[in-house]
C-alpha cells in the first residue's frame, strides 16, 4: 500500500503549458494543446505540478492562488517546444517591462491582488494588482513560498477606511515566505508602499519608486489640521482649505457678498438652523473663497506646479490647471477608479462617501454614495457662493491658479455627475472650495 501511495503521489505531478494561443478547453500537456489561462492551467497543475507559461499578456479576472509544491514559470519564447529553459526570457532590464513578445505579464483590472503565492511564481511581470488588506500584487504565504526573478508594478494596497491601514502595495511576505531577486516599482500602499511583511527573507531585489498613499498632515496659520493623500506624482490636500489667514498672517475678510477685486471669504453652506448650528458642516466644507482671496496678489499661472502660494500654508501652492488636469488624467488611467468599465467615470473614484444627495442613475456620485472615494480625494459638496449659498450637497467647485478665456479656470463635481468633465471658467467674484497641492520640492 505504501508502495502504491508513492507511485500515485509521482504520477500527480505534471507538467502544464500555458500559451496566448492556447485554449482551455485543451489538456494543457504540450505547447500544443496549450491551456489559454493562468487559472485553467494552476488548476490543472494539482497540487505538485510545474506551469510553464509562454511570453505574451494574461489578464486574470480573479485572484489565482498558487498551491504549495506548485511552481509558475514565466517568459518561455514563441521558439519554445518543450521545458527547456535556455529558450527562456526573464524580464530583466525595464526595457522589457511592457514587451509581452519577451515577457510573461500577468495584469489585473485594479480590483483584486494578482496572486497568493504558497508555491513559487518565477520568471514574471506582475501588474495592476488591488488589495485592502495585504500585498496588492502577490501575498506569499509560508515556508516554501518563494517570488522570483519577477517584476511587480503598479499594484496597490489601500484601505478606503480611515484607521485601517492596508499593507505591502507590491507584496506582502509572511510565514517564512521569500522574495527574491525581484522588482518592486510604482506600487502604492498604506504601509509598505512597495513590500512590507513579517516573518519573510526579501533577498536581492530592488525596491524602487513606491510611494505612500499620503503625505502625512499639513497645517495653516490658523492651526487647522489637513489630511493628504498622493495621486499619481502628486500630493494634494484631502480637506477643504478653512483658513481664516494667509501664511504671512494677514486677515482674510469674511464677505457677505459679492467682490472681483477684494479678496473674501464666505461661510454659511446651507439656511436653516439645524444645519447651521452643526459644526461638523464647516469642518467637512471649509470656507468658500473669491479668486482674489485664492490668489493673494499673485498672478495667473499656467505651469506645472504654479509656483503661486496664495492662500495655501508655506510648502503648499494653489494647483495651476495642468496640475487639476494632471490629477484628473492619472485617476482615468487606473481601471480600478472607474465606474461601469468607463475610464472617464470616474466622478465617484473622487468625491466623498458622504455630504451628497442621491441620485437613481448608475455611476452618478448620488448614486449608492458608500461605493465613492476609492482615490481618497474626498471631495464634498460644499456648494458656491454667488451673492448667496449655492448648491450645498449638490456639488463641489475648486479654483485653479490660471486664467482661461479671461476668466479663472475651475473644475466642478456634482451629484449628478460621472466624470470629472465640468471643466471651464467662472468670474472670479464667486466663491469656491480650495484644495492646495505640495511644492515637489517637499
């Protein structure tokens, strides 16, 4: 019997190919009959087989997970006729980062984490990977779980809600895990914004051009607290500006009307007593400022970053209309900031969970506001002043630094909206939110 047990433990381990070409209705048992998928072909694998996997792009609809005794291996040329591994390319140099004619890609659509590893993934580029928890590319998990000579990019951990912390945007080792002679680059986590782990060996690799999900807190003159959060290569505030001075200490005057000359702040948002006796509104919202209160004297600015400190606190710049447009472009690049598969749905990816009225149609910010803030923008509907308080809960203005068509460029959100497209110019007397942006130098 034992004799038995050991020649069937033989027999499962098998070889299984994996090929663009393929098809997984195929038994996978050559470059041939080639499975079409990374998870049909993990899956036929069993529990002690080896997937070797043609160069070319799999995207994965779902997290695979990789079996311990399980081995991946990437990066087998179009030359390929069997395992032999001199016809192998590894990603190497970042010049072939992006060439599914050398590379083995492995991308997700920015909803879920590429791979938990208890086996070994060898020989890949892993991408576009999500995770709220741990390790938005791979989570390698235990003694025997090995990531190696791979190339894990633009993956994310990030946890939408305040105080829980997602780790490891790249990878997460644990359990006696490894990572080995890998690259980590252009992930973003909580903690770890390339790896973070415990109980793991990292060995060789490099870990290069990760960045934080915030850059910690900034204060104005008045001593208000801001949190931020970084979009693409930018840090911007994650609050409303509710300063009452500029950061040479001068007054800001509160107005009660209307002004394109004299600089003014305005408060009030919403009419009736209720609302008005509830401090939590003002916080959430901050002021509504003129262009000229914005602006402190300065003039336009066009460049990127405006160099124009305005009202912002020292190391802190209004953002010019290429920055807004910066920010705005990058969250339409990531898939995982899209509504209904649309890249430029992504109204809901920015604005806040709350302060919104509803709205019944698919993909508008109103609609099922809890699904909003996957960038952490949170935007909220502070309404305008135009004589009066506008639009409270409806929507959000934000002044830029640049004068467009004579008048100052803004962009707008509303609860009706889809996407960051209610982008134009609005004379400079009315009142708006402000979000300032980090100097690049800090």
């Amino acid at each position: 019997m034992m004799v038995c047990q050991l020649i069937l433990s033989i027999a499962s381990a098998q070889n299984v190919f994996v090929a663009t070409t393929g098809n997984d209705s195929s038994s996978g048992a050559s470059w041939e009959t080639a499975k079409a998928t990374l998870a049909a072909g993990i899956a036929q694998a069993g529990t002690n087989g080896t997937v070797f996997v043609k160069a070319g792009s799999y995207t994965t609809s779902a997290e695979v997970t990789i079996l311990p005794g399980v081995t991946v291996m990437g990066g087998f040329s179009a030359a390929s006729t069997g395992t032999d591994t001199s016809l192998r390319n590894l990603p190497g140099a970042n010049l072939h980062w992006n060439d599914n004619t050398w590379c083995t890609i492995i991308k997700g659509a920015g909803d879920h984490r590429i791979a938990t590893v208890h086996g070994t993934l060898d020989g890949c580029v892993v991408r576009n990977g999500y995770t709220d928890t741990y390790g938005g590319g791979v989570l390698i998990d235990g003694a025997n779980a090995m990531v190696r000579y791979c190339v894990i990019k633009e993956c994310e951990a990030i946890n939408d809600n305040d105080g829980v912390a997602a780790e490891g945007g790249g990878a997460y080792v644990q359990n006696g895990g490894t990572l080995l002679n890998c690259v980590v680059t252009e992930c973003r986590g909580d903690k770890g914004a390339g790896v973070a782990g415990g109980n793991g060996s990292l060995i060789s690799n490099t870990i290069t051009r990760n960045r934080p999900t915030d850059c910690g807190i900034v204060a104005d003159y008045d001593g208000n607290i801001y949190k931020t959060v970084v979009i693409g290569d930018q840090c911007w505030m994650r609050e409303n500006l509710r300063t009452t001075h500029y950061a040479d200490g001068t007054l800001i005057p509160e107005g009660t009307t209307n002004s394109s000359t004299l600089p003014y702040r305005y408060k009030g948002y919403v009419t009736d007593a209720q609302h008005l006796q509830d401090p939590s509104i003002f916080v959430r919202c901050g002021y509504l400022y003129n262009w000229p209160a914005v602006m402190h004297g300065a003039a336009s600015s066009s460049a990127n970053p405006s160099d124009v400190q305005g009202i912002c606190p020292d190391g802190w710049h209004v953002p010019s209309q290429s920055e807004c447009l910066q920010m705005i472009m990058f969250v339409q690049s990531v898939s995982r900031y899209w509504c209904g598969s649309n890249s430029t749905y992504i109204a809901k990816a920015l604005a806040s969970k709350e302060g919104w009225l509803s709205s019944n149609t698919d993909c508008d910010i109103g609609y099922q506001v809890s699904s909003n803030n996957a960038t952490r923008f949170s935007a909220i509907a502070s309404g305008f002043f135009n004589n009066n308080y506008n639009s409270y809960g409806e929507n959000v203005l934000f002044w830029s630094s640049t004068i467009s068509s004579s008048n100052p460029w803004r962009f707008c959100l509303s609860k009706n909206s889809k996407g960051a497209n209610d982008q134009s110019t609005m004379y400079p007397y009315a009142g708006f939110s402000v979000r300032c942006v980090k100097n690049s130098s800090n």
